[in-house]
C-alpha cells in the first residue's frame, strides 16, 4: 500500500513537470484548447503589461549633426553623454563621441549647453567640430 503511494506521488511530480515542460516549450499540437490558451495568455501579456515597465521606449540617436553655420560643423549631443564634466572633459568626451560616429578625426573646439525656456535644465549640447 505504501509503495502504490510511493509511486503515485512519484508519477504525479512527473506529470507536473512533463505539464511545464511542454508548457514552456509549447508543446501542444495546433488546434487543441492547450494551445489555444497559451495564445491566449501571451495576448494578454503583451497587450495587458504596461509598455512602462519594461522601459523600453525607442531613444533619439545620442549624437546628431546638423548645419554648418560660420564655416564649423556641428553636432547636437544628449545630455546624459556629457552631464557632470568638466569644461576640458567636456570638450575631449564629445569629441570622442563625435570620431566614434563618424569614423573621422574631428576637432571640437566649443561646446555649448542648451537649456529649457527657463533656463533651468539642460536639454543637450552642441559641439562645434573642424575637420
């Protein structure tokens, strides 16, 4: 009597995991109601789990280039890339950042900060770059 115990416990931890096994690796012929609710459970992740929590919203790109103006080249560069640098680092990180992009060895010879309409955050910066 034990061992019948012994053996229906062992059969029903296999079952469970031979369930989870072809749950994970979708297992079940087309059609059939298994199936069917697996579809239905990945719907509802993807529409039901806020996009929020994955923080995956697309990105600008990190380094842009604009018009010249006044025989310099320019780039626009994030934010985040440059935030908490001295003048001098400023300077050498953006034009790092800028040959990486291009593949070009740029000089950057200014490197202003644009700020919101109150002046109180830093939106980005331009670099002004000669070949």
């Amino acid at each position: 009597m034990l061992e019948d115990a012994q053996t229906n416990g062992t059969r029903a931890g296999e079952a469970r995991e031979s369930a989870w096994k072809r749950l994970i690796f979708w297992d079940f012929p087309r059609g059939s109601w298994q199936y069917d609710v697996v579809v239905v459970l990945i719907l509802l992740f993807i529409f039901a789990v806020p996009r929020d929590l994955f923080r995956d919203q697309p990105r600008a790109a990190s380094v842009v280039f604009l018009s010249s103006e006044k025989g310099y080249d320019r780039a626009f560069i994030e934010a985040d890339l440059l935030n908490g640098l001295g003048d001098a680092a400023r300077l050498q990180r953006s034009q790092d950042l800028i040959n990486q992009k291009t593949g070009k060895s740029h000089q950057v010879v200014r490197v202003e900060p644009i700020r919101d309409d109150a002046e109180l955050e830093i939106k980005g910066y331009i670099a002004y770059t000669v070949h």
